[in-house]
C-alpha cells in the first residue's frame, strides 16, 4: 500500500474514531439521556448500561484512532451500530401529550440516525477487512488480529 493510501486510511481513522470518543466521554460524563433511550427500548438496568455503553465506546474509539486490534474492533463496532440502529432508532417515537410536528421531527431524525448507524457500519466492515495501515499500532507491533 503506498504513503498516501495509508495516511487516507490514517484520517478515516481519524473520522471514524471522533464520534465513539466523543459520544462515549458524554455517556461516561453524564448518562441520564443515553439511559432514558436504553429505559425507553424496555432494557433493564438503564444506567449500568448506559456507564457500559459510555466505555465501550470510548475504548473502541481509542483503539481505531490508535490502530490497535482493528480487525476485530471493526467488526465489533459494525455490529454495535447496526444493533444501536434497530433497537434505538428504527422504531417510531410515540411521546404521549407531544404535538403531532415534533414526533415527526423526532421520527425523521431517527430515520437519519439509522442511516448513519448502517453507513457506519459499512465503514468499520470496510476497516476490519483492510486493516488499520501502515500508520498504526497494529502495523508497528507487525501483528494481524484476525485474518480478512
């Protein structure tokens, strides 16, 4: 693969790692919101949930933008946003007592959520399989998580 391939692929990291540390440090931070979806699906324990949810994501997102055990980070993060998408987002948002415009402003912004989780999803197969590049801690440690 040549330098640029590589530093391309060192960005995408880069992007795709943004979003998990970030939304993983709020969850950590503060996970009354994060809890009342995971309350809202019918799971139990919301808050615990909600702190394990937080830590996964940052870890996840920590090891892509370092490069480490992409290969099986990839898949699991494609499997967590495809998961997140049908649990959290594909079903329609009923508040009772909220007017007609704002449940459907809620429900077509779940639609681009769901969007987003599948592309991102995409995105992470797509990092799984190649791999994290010469940019990375896989790459220096000379190691293969698992093969593509």
């Amino acid at each position: 693969m040549s330098n640029s391939q590589n530093g391309i692929i060192l960005i995408a990291r880069i992007l795709l790692a943004f979003m998990f540390i970030y939304t993983g440090f709020g969850k950590v931070t503060d996970p009354a919101g994060t809890a009342g979806m995971i309350a809202g699906a019918g799971l139990p324990a919301a808050t615990a949930l909600a702190y394990l949810a937080g830590i996964f994501e940052l870890v996840t997102g920590i090891c892509v933008l370092i490069g480490f055990q992409v290969k099986i980070i990839g898949w699991v993060l494609a499997l967590f946003c495809i998961f997140t998408a049908l649990v959290f987002h594909l079903p329609t948002v009923a508040v009772p007592g909220w007017p007609e415009p704002a449940l459907g402003w809620i429900n077509a912004l779940n639609g681009i959520m769901v969007m987003k989780n599948f592309t991102l999803a995409g995105a992470y197969i797509m990092l799984a399989t190649f791999g994290a590049g010469a940019y990375s801690l896989d790459a220096r440690r000379g190691s293969v998580a698992i093969a593509a």
